[in-house]
C-alpha cells in the first residue's frame, strides 16, 4: 500500500546462516545420547562439539554465493 520496494524471495529458501545449521547439527548429535541432566547436557554438548569437523563447515560455505 505505501509502494514499498519489496524483494523476490523463494518461499522454501535455505537459511542463510551458516552458524544456525551448525547448532542445529550439535542439536541433533546431543539429543541422539539423551541427556538426563544440566551437567551431562554440557558435557555432552562439548563432546559433539569437538566431533563436529571443519569439513562440515566448509561444505555448508561452499553453497553459499
């Protein structure tokens, strides 16, 4: 109505933070072991955190322009 510029946007477009699909991933890994408490949920976190290797990282940058 106030003839704003809108942009075209794909209505499925990936997220465009590669640091979002690396929590997701470390979210994935953590709930697969099913931590029953605060302390064994850090640990946990840091383990997976550790396992997450720079090549996954580099393979989600590769898609991006």
């Amino acid at each position: 109505d106030n003839k704003g510029k809108v942009l075209e946007w794909p209505s499925q477009s990936p997220d465009l933070n590669p640091i979002e699909n690396v929590w997701a991933e470390l979210k994935k890994r953590v709930r697969v072991r099913r931590p029953t408490n605060l302390t064994q949920l850090h640990q946990l976190c840091q383990e997976e955190w550790d396992k997450i290797h720079t090549t996954y990282c580099g393979k989600l940058l590769e898609g991006y322009p």
